[in-house]
C-alpha cells in the first residue's frame, strides 16, 4: 500500500512539473512575440502615410508651407529614425532637424506650384513608409 501512495505522489509531481514547464512556454512564446512585433500593422502604415501622401501632386506654396510642417511635427514626434521623413525641396530639411529652415519663407513662393512626389522605404524598418517627400518648383 505505502508504494502505491508513492507512485501516486511521484506521478502527481511529474504532471505538475510538465504544466508549469507548458505554462512557461506558453508565457515565453507570448512575450517573444510581442518583442518581435516592432512592424507596424497596415491600419497603422496607411495612416502614416496618409499624413504625406494627401500633398502629393501639384501643391501651391501654402500647401509646401504646411507639408513642411507636417514633416516637422512628425519628425518630432517619432522615437524611431525608421519613421522620420526627410524633404528634398527648395528648402532643404534633414531628417533631424527640429525647427522650420530659416529660408523657408523666401525659398517658397506662396503663389508659385510646385510638384510634390513621395518616396517610400524599401527595406527593414522602413518598407512601405514614406521616407523622403521630394518637392520641384513647375
């Protein structure tokens, strides 16, 4: 009788110790996931995007003006170099940049048209984001 009460015990271990290895498992598998997760869902890429791409085309001055600004409080915004955007344009802006350029308002004619084109990454953390906003005077 005492060795079936301890093969009961001994077996009753062994099941325990199997679901809290399952239950780790399953905990880490969990976690490792949402660590890997760093890509944006494409909810969250095409409202991203959107923010940019509504400019591109023929914009007046004003509207540069205001893509500038958009580009600026994004860049701002943003933890991640992967998600800030660069303007190529008669006001050149870098990526780090935290205020409007000083030419700003002398480069861009509020009544001239100007092309506005968006370029989208390609690779790693930026495929599929506009990268670089590329503004041409017609």
């Amino acid at each position: 009788m005492e060795n079936a009460s301890k093969a009961l015990i001994i077996a009753g271990a062994i099941l325990l110790a199997i679901l809290i290895i399952s239950l780790g498992i399953l905990i880490y598998n969990q976690a490792s996931g949402v660590v890997n997760n760093n890509a944006m869902s494409e909810v969250e890429l095409n409202n991203f995007n959107q923010k940019f791409t509504q400019y591109e085309g023929v914009a007046r001055g004003t509207t540069v003006r205001g893509i500038y600004q958009a580009v600026l409080s994004n860049n701002i915004t943003q933890d991640s170099t992967d998600r800030q955007v660069e303007i190529d344009g008669p006001s050149d802006m870098a990526e780090t940049d935290v205020q409007l350029p000083d030419d700003l308002n002398d480069t861009i004619n509020t009544g001239a048209s100007y092309n506005v084109r968006c370029e989208m990454g390609t690779d790693g953390g930026e495929a599929g984001l506009v990268q670089r906003i590329v503004i041409t005077e017609r």
